[in-house]
C-alpha cells in the first residue's frame, strides 16, 4: 500500500482553516433591539474582495477530496470490492459527524423556540450555523460519481476536466444572456468536478510528473482569471455576489480560473513542503490535526452565535462600526475569544463522535438491493443537507421536522444498506474456518479410523516436536535440535 501523502493532509488542514479564519474575520454579527443579524463585512472594507483571492479555499479541499478518492477507490478495486461498499463508508465517515452536528444543532433551535426566543433572531442563528453545510451534497455526489468519473479519467485523462470547464464557459453564456438562472446549478458540477478531477491526475501523476505541468497550470489559471476580471463580467471577490453575477452561488468560470491558479501554485510548492513533511515530529502534529478537520469545519460558527448571543446584551463586547479602525482593532481579540471556545468545543465532540465510527453495520439486503437502498438513502440524505444550507436549522424560528426526518430516514438508509458479518456462536466451528492455534482442520476421519499420530509442524515426523533453546544474552528463542516426546 502507497504511503499517506502527508501534504494533501496539510492541504486539508490548511484550507479549513482559512476557511474558518475567513469566516470570522469577514462576517460582522452584531445584536441590536433585542435581536441577532449579521452581514458580510467585504462591501464594507475597501480591499476586502482581494483579500478573498487568499481566503478562498474551498477550491483545494475538493482537489484533495479528488486525490484521497482516487487513491482509496483504487485500492478498493484492486482488493476486487464493489462500489457499494466504497462508497457506503466514504459517505458514513462524513454522515457520523454530520448527523451528530444537525442533531445538536436542531435540539438547540428546538429547545430556545420552546423557550420563547424571538423568530426572527433564532432563524438568523439557524441559517448562520447551517450556512456552510452547502459544501457537503456537491462532496456527496461527487463520491457517488467517483468510480464513473476515475474510470473516464484512465480512459481520457485531461480531456474530461477540459470538457467539463467547456461546459462551465456555455452555462456562464446561458445565465449571464438568455437569463437562464436555473441553468447556473449545472456549475456546482462542472466547476467542483473539474477541480475533484485534477486531484485525480495528481493522485497517478499526470498532473504532477513533470512538475512545470503544475507551473503551466498556475499561470494560465492566472491568465485566463486576469482575462475574466478585466473584460468580463465577473467580480474580484471569490465568496460572495457580483452587481450581475457571483462566483460561487453557483460557481463560474472565473472561479474554475482562479482554482486553476492556486492549485498549480500549490502542487508547484509539494517537493519542498513534503521534505519538511518528513519529519516525525511534524507528521505527528499533521496526522493529529487532520483527524479534527472535519469536525472543526462542522461547529465553528457555534462560538460566534455563543459569543453574540452571551455577551452582545450584557455589553461585556463591543459593537464598533463595521470596517471602522476600531472594528479592525477588536478583529485580533475577537477571533482569538472564537478560538479559545473552539479548541475545547472540538476535543468535546470529537470525545463523543469517537464510538459512533465503531458501531456494527446494519443487516441489509445483499446484492443490487443493497446498492438500492444506499441510493436511496443518500437521495434523501443530500437534498436535506442543501435544504438545511438554504434556510437554516430554524426557518421561520422553529427547526424544520419534515427536512429532519428525511435527513434521519436518509442516513437510516445508508447504515443498513451495509451488511454485518456473520455471527459465531460459541461451541459451534464454521466450516473451512481456521481454529486458533492457527493450523487449519485436517480431512474428514471415516468411522471406527484411528486418529493421526501427532507430530510437530509441517514437514517433521510424527511423534517429533521441536525444543527451543535461548540463545546466551538474548531473550527470543530459537529451534533447537529436535527431541522425542
């Protein structure tokens, strides 16, 4: 098996953060008349819309959901496994955390709506904690799609990301002319996809060997995003909404453009970041990081509605202008208070989560029906998720049951359509089963046979069995000359 590529992990690690940083330091919650709001700070700060051209990151997580995908579909196939079951676990892995984050979150809407808290405050907090879950159907998909789409890439390779961004410039053309919105949707495929493909090529090398392949890509992502931004319609900024269109809801060309840039930049800088890399001490560190990502990703937005919520009434913080000098010099202590309530907030949830990875697989059915029901089930699960991203945990200020109950049935899908193995009973041997002393049964006796002398191990006599001497000074033993028994 091919050694972890410790630097797609610090790839991951890395653009979470940047995009947690991001999040807090660009997103102005203020508390006012009794009631929670928040905006985005960009129009305010004059050169915030450049600053998302290092803050957005979510192009790199889907190159390296790209690159993890290829490498474990690729041993999968090769142990002669089913996609079923591939994708089953690469869905669950992301659904155990997620479903424990929309259970809490949903109890917390249910829970202050009981309590009486204003409509209008608790769906503001609800769509600010939900607001980042529009990442998780597009990742879905593209782990349903996965086994499809490496097979087209060993077929065609580079064609299928060229084909796909060709697509992305003609539904760009149909949205920004005929107005055709719903077209723009078709992106959220073309655009990630393209992107989840060329962590394939990294992952076999097509993209990487030679590396000025990744040079070539970074400057003509630059140059076609310096063409886009110049003479064509699309704004600088990475994460929001343009005066005629965005680049990210649903992502365009520019954005492919711009992801191009990075990407190759990124893959530019692996030969000298891998060799650091190399290092115990800091692979420790990495590997420790990258198992809370996902998790980090999931509740850092809960300390922000923690903070406004605690604090903002009391007037313990205060609400400088948004983009004033003071505003600015409160970001440094802001984000710091975000963190300090994260890093425990996460080593608790990662405590609780832990065992839900160990439960036993459900008794579903074998075969097509299996693949069926999976299907199924992520049918339910993803909508529920974009659902959830749209409009919150409280739309309305009361958490939406009909979506948590297709979520909770979807998910239920997806744990039974794996099977548990079989269960031994005590007392009872399963054929051709190998006992514990690690020699397999021997033939079947006749009645009335006289059982087999017994001997040592294959290929000594009968009757002969092998004495073991330590040698001097040394605590493993060693054959010895053999004795009678």
């Amino acid at each position: 098996m091919a050694a972890r590529n410790r630097y797609a992990d610090l790839l991951r690690i890395g653009a979470v953060g940047a995009v947690v940083l991001g999040h807090w330091l660009l997103t102005d919650v203020t508390w006012s008349g009794g009631r929670l709001s928040g905006r985005s700070a960009l129009p305010y700060v004059p050169w915030g819309a450049w600053a998302t051209l290092v803050l957005q990151t979510v192009p790199v997580l889907f190159v390296v959901g790209g690159y993890a995908h290829a490498a474990s579909w690729t041993a999968h196939r090769g142990r002669g496994e089913d996609w079923a079951s591939w994708v089953r676990g690469r869905a669950v892995r992301l659904l155990w955390p997620t479903t424990l984050y929309v259970a809490a979150a949903s109890a917390a809407a249910a829970c202050a709506a009981a309590a009486g808290a204003d409509t209008a405050a608790l769906a503001r907090a609800g769509w600010s904690t939900a607001l980042h879950l529009w990442f998780l159907p597009v990742y879905l998909l593209l782990v349903v799609l996965t086994p499809l789409l490496h097979a087209a890439h060993r077929r065609w390779g580079a064609a299928v990301p060229a084909a796909a961004a060709a697509g992305a410039v003609a539904v760009d053309a149909a949205v920004l002319g005929p107005r055709l919105p719903l077209v723009g949707f078709a992106n959220h495929l073309l655009v990630w996809g393209s992107m989840h493909q060329w962590g394939f090529a990294w992952q076999d090398g097509t993209l990487t060997r030679p590396r000025r392949r990744c040079a070539l890509l970074a400057a003509g992502g630059a140059a076609a995003l310096a063409g886009l931004l110049a003479w064509g319609p699309f704004p600088v900024d990475m994460v929001g909404a343009g005066a005629r269109t965005g680049n990210t809801a649903p992502p365009s060309v520019a954005l492919l453009a711009f992801a191009a840039a990075q990407t190759g930049l990124l893959l530019t800088a692996e030969p000298a970041v891998s060799r650091l890399l190399a290092r115990p001490s800091v692979r420790r560190r990495v590997s420790r990081l990258d198992r809370a990502v996902m998790t980090v990703y999931l509740w850092h937005m809960v300390p922000v509605v923690v903070v406004a919520v605690a604090l903002y009434p009391t007037g313990a913080v205060p609400q400088p202008g948004v983009g004033s000098a003071r505003w600015w010099a409160l970001r440094a202590a802001w984000v710091a208070l975000l963190a300090a309530l994260l890093v425990p907030l996460t080593a608790a949830v990662l405590r609780v989560q832990r065992p839900l990875g160990r439960l036993p697989a459900g008794d579903g059915a074998a075969g097509g029906r299996a693949s069926v029901l999976l299907l199924c089930g992520l049918g339910a699960v993803v909508p529920a998720l974009a659902r959830f991203a749209v409009a919150g945990f409280a739309p309305g200020g009361r958490p939406p049951v009909p979506v948590l109950a297709a979520y909770a049935c979807g998910f239920a899908a997806v744990l039974l359509s794996g099977r548990a193995p079989p269960r031994r009973r005590a007392g009872r041997r399963v054929p051709g089963a190998v006992p514990a002393g690690g020699r397999p049964p021997g033939p079947p006796r006749a009645p009335g046979a006289q059982p087999p002398a017994r001997g040592g191990p294959e290929g000594e006599p009968p009757g002969v069995r092998p004495v073991r001497r330590r040698a001097a000074g040394s605590r493993r033993w060693r054959p010895g000359p053999t004795a009678r028994a």
